[in-house]
C-alpha cells in the first residue's frame, strides 16, 4: 500500500516553520550558537530554538504546566497538520516521540527542592515522554491511535516507520509521525562526561572531527494512504518507498567501526523500495560530528555504495543534533530536498576522515533529486 507525505512543520535554530528553516538552509546560517543559560560557568554551542517559553505559550495558547519539549512539538505539529480535520471515515492515529520529555520541568522542580523552595509537584505531570505526545494530540484532536517512541536518536526515525508500516499494514489511513527535544542541563551534562561534547563547532565527517553539538526543535509529518488523500485533498509532498531499521548489537553507547547495524538498515529499506544503490539521488546524513559515527557510518555508505557514493551531507552543524527530533527534522529537510531539486551543505568540512576518503558536498547545490536516503542512528 503506498505511504504519502502530505504535510511537514518544523521549528529548530535555523527557523520557526519550514520556509524559515529552508532559507537558512539555502544561506548556509547556521543557527548553532554561544550560549550560557544551561551550565553554571564559561560558554557552550548549543543549537536553540530563538523563542522562550512564554512566547510559544502564547502563540500556541496553550495552559500550564507544560513542557518546552511539548512546547516546540506543539509548533511542529500544528504547522504540519494544517488544515486536516477529525473525520469518522479516516483511521488516524499519532506517533511521537522523545527522549528528554518534560527534563526541563523536573529540572525546575528539583532544583526548588533542593534550594528549599516552594516545589511545584504538578510539573513532575509534564516530566513523562507520553504527557508530550498527549498534549499535541489533545491540541490537534486526535483521539484514536496515541504512540509515543524513545529510542535515543533514532526515535522520530522509528516513529516514521511505525507509521509507514500502520498504513502498509491497513491499520490506520492517517498518521501524525514525528520527534521533539529540548535542550536541557541533564542531557548536555551528560554528552559531556562522555566526552564527546565539541567545544568548538561541529565538524562532521572532517577528520579532525571532536564530537557533536547539541541542538532542540521538533519536525513532523502527515502520511496518508490513497482513501484518506481522496477524503482530505491533501497534495502530495512525496512518497515514503523504503524503509528499515537494525541494531548492530556492539556497545552501549558506540557504534560499530565496521557499520553492521548501519549497513543493514540501508540495504534492507533499498531492497523493501525495489530500488538499486544507484537510485539514491542524495543522502542526508546522521553525521553527529562525533569520531565514532562518522567513521561507521561512512564504512557503512562505503559498504552500500562502494566507490559510486551518492552526494551526501550532514545538517546537524545547522540545528546541533536534536536527539530524538533529529530523524524528524531530517526527514523534512529531505523533503525539502526532493520538492526544490537541492541538495543541502556539510558545513565546517575542510578534511576526509583518513579511512575512507569520503568528502562530502559542502556548497548548496540544484539538482534532480528523484529519490533521498535519509539516515538515523542512535546508541543505547
């Protein structure tokens, strides 16, 4: 059964809805930046969303307490939503996803606590990844199916898929799919003593690659089978071919340098779409600026593509990595890809990684796109 894309909203730091993030995209701005608002000394490059939480409070006119994760996929979700409505004939559902949940409020909450102050108890509510994708649901007036996905990185990746696969499978005809993160002192903190944290910008697929940049934003998209497009009149943004995903069963926390999981995620979403390596008109990257995944991942294209690989490019050094947005976002972007013929710029790359050699595009480029592989990989 054929999965369509019919509608895509993002908000991240290079923009609050999709042309904005196109433009930038276009311009090469990145939207990673100095900041100080989430550890106690010096300055660190964070990707943020440029609103505060009031002024999405208020755009969206929504009631606390909630959570600024729920706060931007609430943005995301309605701009891709558009004007679909509650119909009893179409099977709708929604799947989405998180990774740090209300973080952000039980951050608040704690630190009160421990500062002796009144706590506010019904800001631990907003903490629990569900509350988000019940809160988008509750605003957008789906009622059906409610799923909510957190699989570290590739969560918005998964949620995708799930929804593909609902639609394929004849269980629903409308799904709501996407991802959204905050950014928040726990998740840096952590990054951090793992010590892939870049103090500089991040450089993916360079060899001199340090590690990532953390960024937040949320990115959503509408599927439809042929029966609900005849009842909604959506047009058409793209078509959802192939899709697959695998665990390489290596490490907690790390890839493997020889890409296994990698590898046989891509192979199999090619061999489910019918379509040979060569079809790949350009590849949106994971590329986390960290040493470990560009290095298995690029063994991974390598693998796939053998010395015939496909234009490619990583965005993260536009947004910083969005944890369980990130799959979303560049799902959107990929569909940006396809509508407008362009492929997007790796920035900061001046050197292929010493094992493989791959250089990847770094100028903003027209071309015929027909077909974009878009890659997710998390740990855990």
């Amino acid at each position: 059964m054929k999965v369509t894309i019919t509608g895509i909203g993002i908000i991240s730091a290079i923009g609050l809805n999709v042309h904005e993030n196109f433009q930038s995209l276009k311009s090469k701005t990145s939207g990673i930046k100095e900041n100080t608002n989430f550890i106690e000394k010096g300055k660190l490059l964070l990707g943020q969303v440029q609103q505060t939480n009031d002024e999405l409070e208020q755009q969206l006119g929504v009631n606390k307490p909630i959570s600024r994760t729920s706060l931007l996929g609430l943005v995301a979700a309605k701009e891709a939503w558009a004007e679909n409505k509650p119909n009893n004939l179409i099977r709708t559902g929604i799947i989405s996803s998180t990774s740090v949940g209300g973080m952000d409020k039980s951050e608040h909450y704690y630190s009160n606590k421990l500062k002796g102050k009144q706590a506010d108890i019904s800001l631990i509510v907003t903490h629990d990844n569900g509350n988000t994708t019940e809160k988008i649901a509750s605003a957008i007036g789906i009622s059906g199916y409610v799923n909510t996905l957190s699989t570290a990185c590739s969560s918005a990746a998964n949620a995708i898929m799930l929804g593909a696969r609902l639609i394929q499978q004849n269980k629903l005809d409308r799904v709501l799919v996407g991802g959204t993160d905050s950014l928040t002192s726990f998740t840096i903190e952590g990054f951090k003593s793992l010590m892939i944290y870049d103090e500089d910008w991040v450089k993916p697929f360079d060899q001199n690659r340090k590690g990532l940049n953390l960024g937040e934003g949320a990115g959503f998209l509408v599927l439809e089978n042929e029966k609900s497009i005849q009842l909604t009149k959506n047009k058409a943004l793209a078509e959802l071919v192939g899709w697959s995903n695998a665990a390489d069963a290596y490490h907690q926390t790390a890839s493997s340098p020889d890409g296994k999981g990698a590898t046989l995620a891509i192979q199999q979403a090619l061999d489910q779409a019918k379509l040979k390596p060569a079809a790949i008109s350009y590849i949106n990257a994971h590329g986390t600026g960290t040493p470990n995944n560009d290095l298995s991942e690029s063994v991974a294209l390598k693998n796939i593509f053998k010395d015939k690989i496909p234009p490619f490019s990583s965005t993260k050094a536009y947004t910083g990595h969005t944890l369980a947005a990130s799959g979303a976002i560049e799902a959107v972007f990929s569909v940006l890809a396809l509508q407008h013929n362009v492929i997007f710029p790796n920035l900061n790359y001046t050197t292929p990684i010493e094992e493989t050699q791959l250089e990847p595009e770094t100028e903003f480029t027209n071309k015929q796109v027909d077909v974009v592989l878009s890659n997710s990989f998390g740990f855990g």
